[in-house]
C-alpha cells in the first residue's frame, strides 16, 4: 500500500477496513480533496462510530460523548456558530488558559491554530462524529439564542 496515510495503516493494522477498502478511501480522497476521514464516511466501508474511535485510539485522544455536556453561554460564545459548523467543532469547556473543543477531523492543524488564535487559549481536543457534533451544534446554538 504505497503513500498509504497513518491513519489508513492503523484501521488496517486494527482490521477495521482492508487495505483495499484504505485505498478506495484515497482515491475517493485525492478525487474529492478533504481528508481521509471524510472519505471513508463517503466510501462507506467502516461506521461512522468505529472509525472516530479508532482515530481516538490512533492518536490517544478521547472520544466526546456529547449528549452528557452542556457548556455554559460563555463557552458556547467563544467560537462563532458559523465558524463551528464550517468546521465541524464545538466548545465543549474552558478554564483560564485553555479550550476543550470537539472535532471530528483532529489532523486539522490550520482549524485548531485558528481557535488557539481566536481564544488566546490553548486547544485540547476530544474527538466526535459528523452527525453527533452537528446535533451537538444544533442544541447548543438553540440553547444560546434563548434568553437566560
């Protein structure tokens, strides 16, 4: 498999998709742009759930269980909902000198500079699915449009 990513030679290595299955991704990848993770979402060969755990085990991060949280306004407030949604992130906590984010393509070095900049502080990242981090999104920016 060669040019294979890490990320592609880990869900082989965990045998969460074939090495065939790898390379269609990056076809589908090199076609479409975006990353990797996005195109085995397209491409369709492993669950959405199994593939941000395995991204989570790949990179020793944890996986966000975003029904059980509910930032406070002052955290939902820290990053615009048009910037969120773009990106597919959403604040989940913060204390003086950090933010603890959810995203669902941690590789984006650019996005997570981005937050680091727009904060001042530093990013801490879990990892989430497309659809649980959209209706995450949906419920926080609807929460935050009500008056307290």
């Amino acid at each position: 498999m060669s040019g294979t990513s890490a990320l592609g030679e880990f869900l082989v290595a965990e045998k969460i998709a074939s090495r065939e299955e790898v390379e269609a991704a990056m076809e589908i990848q090199k076609e479409q742009g975006g990353s990797l993770i996005r195109a085995f979402l397209i491409g369709d060969p492993v669950s959405e759930q199994e593939l941000i755990e395995a991204l989570a085990r790949a990179l020793k991060l944890g996986c966000a269980a975003l029904e059980e949280i509910t930032p406070g306004r002052d955290v939902t407030e820290m990053l615009p909902a048009a910037f969120c949604r773009k990106n597919l992130v959403a604040p989940l906590s913060a204390e003086s000198n950090r933010i603890r984010v959810a995203v669902t393509d941690p590789l984006d070095y650019e996005m997570l500079q981005d937050i680091e900049f727009r904060t001042s502080r530093r990013v801490e990242v879990a990892v989430a699915s497309e659809s649980a981090l959209l209706a995450f999104l949906e419920r926080i920016h609807a929460a935050a449009s009500t008056p307290p």
